[in-house]
C-alpha cells in the first residue's frame, strides 16, 4: 500500500479529475450532434489519464534533478507532491513509471489511428511532444502556460470529440476554447507560490518573466475570457443556450481576483487556489451537463 500511495502521488492522483472533465466535456459536444461511443469514449478517458499521469511524472522526476523539489514551499495544490524529496520513490523508478503510462497512451493513440486515419495525428503529435517536451523543453521556454492550455484542455476536448466518429462538430470546437484558458489558468495560479524555486532552477514562465504583478493581470484576463468564449459560442449557435451556466463557477473566483487585481505581491490565499481547480472542474461539469440536457430536449421535442 505504502508503494501505490507512493506511486499515485507522483501521478498526482486528485488532479486526475481533469482529464475525466476534459473527455467528458468533449464527448458531450459531438454527442450533441448525434455522434457518441461508449467505448471509444472511456478508451479515450484511459489514454488520456495516462498521458496526464505520465506529465505530472516526468516533471516530479524532472523537478527532483534540478532540485527545484527540495527549495518549494508545497501547497495542496501546488509545489509537487513532495513523494520523491521523501524518498518513497527514486528517480530512476518514477521514471521508469512515467515511461510506461506514456506507452499506454501511445499505444491508444495509435488504436485511434487505426480506426479514423490521419485526422487523429496532428492531435497526437502535439500530445507528444506537451508530454515529452514541457518540464525539459517548453517550461523553460516561456510557452509552459500555453502547452498547457493546448496540451490539457483544448486537444484533448477536441480528440474526445474526434474519437467518437472521426468527425468534429462546431460544439466541440466551442467547448474547447475555454478548456484552453481554464487549465492556463490553473498552471498560472500555481506558479505563483513555486517563484522562488522556479527562478532558481531556471524556468521561465510567465511569473518569473513578467513579474507577479503583470501575470497576475494576464490570469484576470483569462478569468474573464473563459465566460465571454462561452457568450460568444452561444450567440454564434456553436453552443445552446443552457451552456451559459458553465460561467456560473466563476463566482469561485472572486478570491482569486481579488488577489491578483490588488494583492499580487503578496502570497497566494489558499482559498484562492483551491476555488481556481474548483472552478475548472465545476465549469466543464456544468457545461457537460448542459449539453447533455440540451440534447434531451432536442431529442424530446423531436417526438412530439
């Protein structure tokens, strides 16, 4: 037991609920427009947790190297799990952990491939390199918040989506506009307590290159374009209507905006951090939800 603790907490086992809203999210947009598969969808879920385990891995391993991990004041929600400066774990063995969850992912990947052709791999390649390239590469390049946006929240809404009949619908697009800005958000907010560390082991993220006081302004923005992405869906007809109740979670934010438009310099509240994963995962449960519902009516009024 002590083993699997510490394996999943490298995996950073609670964050694993991302990628369970991520494909949920997804399969409900084209599910919306009559295409959706049971078993292409939870096969989807499964490669998808394992390439999201496999980067939390690899940069645990990664942060342990460099010894940012021995300098981060850890927060629930940030700062690693602490498993490797513990030593329930070495490197070498989380690697090797790290290596096999990417496999797994591939390898469904690629199964997807098989079945829908060349569609499926511009998706999977920019997967590859998010999950191979982001703690040696693309952190340490300023473009960490970005990979992120893309690497887990866009793609992966959008290849929910495409795994289910190797088409993409204008819902699924929708969706993952604000997936994009949710999970660079949930990177930024996190960054802020890890500064000191990330400076000192050489990242360049938008923290340490804007300063706190500016990136917390660029997380406010993005706070604010994740419900006007789901106003602007609306009034164009790519989302019904119902889905502007995925803005109501952003009142989970409050203390985080009040921090980053008067506090910036100053430690990031608790509170703060914890509503901004809330807010992620409570924003695509309600958009699922909405989906879903909307295609109930749609189908209800089609027998009438």
């Amino acid at each position: 037991m002590g083993k699997l603790k510490a394996y999943l907490g490298i995996a950073r086992g609670p964050f694993l609920l991302l990628p369970v809203a991520l494909v949920a999210s997804g399969a409900s947009a084209e599910a919306l427009e009559g295409r959706f598969d049971w078993l292409h969808t939870a096969v989807a879920l499964a490669g998808l947790l394992a390439l999201h385990a496999a980067v939390n891995i690899f940069n645990e391993a990664s942060d342990m190297r460099s010894g940012i991990d021995l300098r981060t004041e850890r927060t629930p929600f940030s700062g690693g799990s602490g498993t490797l400066p513990s030593g329930a774990l070495t490197v070498r063995q989380a690697t090797r952990f790290g290596l096999v969850c990417s496999g797994i992912g591939v390898a469904i990947g690629l199964w997807f491939v098989a079945l829908f052709g060349w569609v499926l791999v511009p998706i999977l390649l920019a997967g590859g390199l998010f999950v191979f390239g982001y703690t040696g590469l693309l952190a340490r390049l300023g473009v960490g918040e970005i990979a992120a946006g893309l690497g887990l929240g866009t793609l992966p809404v959008l290849g929910a989506a495409l795994v289910q009949e190797g088409t993409l619908g204008s819902a699924a697009i929708a969706a993952s506009i604000p997936a994009f800005f949710m999970t660079f958000n949930l990177l930024l907010l996190n960054e802020f307590p890890d500064e000191a560390a990330d400076r000192w082991g050489g990242r360049r993220n938008l923290v340490t290159l804007l300063g706190r006081r500016r990136a917390a302004l660029v997380y406010a923005a993005a706070v604010l374009a994740t419900p006007a992405s789901l106003g602007v869906a609306v009034v164009l007809g790519a989302l019904p209507p119902a889905c502007l109740i995925a803005a109501a979670p952003a009142l989970l934010l409050i203390p985080a905006l009040r921090w980053s438009l008067s506090r910036a310099r100053e430690a990031v509240p608790l509170p703060a951090l914890g509503g901004n994963v809330a807010w992620n995962l409570l924003t695509h449960a309600a958009l699922t939800l909405a989906l879903i519902g909307s295609m109930w009516m749609e189908s209800r009024s089609g027998q009438i």
